[in-house]
C-alpha cells in the first residue's frame, strides 16, 4: 500500500486504454483502489487524495487525455 504501487499502477494506466475506460468510470476513490487490486496494485484511497494535488494537465496526462511525457508526471 505505498506510492510506489500507485505510481506503477499509473504506468500501467497510461498504456492501457481499457483500465482508462474503467477509471472514467469509477466514482470514488474506493472503486479505483478496487480497479487497482484487480489488476495487481495495492494503495488505499489516501494515496489517491494526495494525488490530487497534481495539475490539472497532469491529470489528464494521467487520465489519458493528453500528452503524458516526463514533464507531466513530475511528483
């Protein structure tokens, strides 16, 4: 349950459109942690609220909704 696994779950995200489809989906925090665990990562839902710090751009460089270079995933 660390950064590190949240971290590696957001790799995974950027290169998978149908785990983006699902975490567009997802309603809370609880149910991304519950999409993470399917697919292998373990953080709690704290470790989401503190990503939200992040920009905007970052976001949706996350989210898949934009560039996602090195720069936009700058933490």
């Amino acid at each position: 349950m660390s950064l590190e696994q949240l971290k590696a779950f957001l790799e995974k995200v950027k290169a998978d459109t149908s785990l983006q489809e699902k975490l567009k989906a997802a309603k809370t925090p609880e149910d991304v942690v519950g999409i993470a665990k399917d697919h292998g990562h373990e953080f709690t839902a704290d470790k989401i609220t503190g990503m939200m710090e992040l920009s905007e751009e970052e976001l949706d460089g996350v989210a898949g909704g934009g560039n996602c270079g090195p720069a936009a995933m700058s933490y």
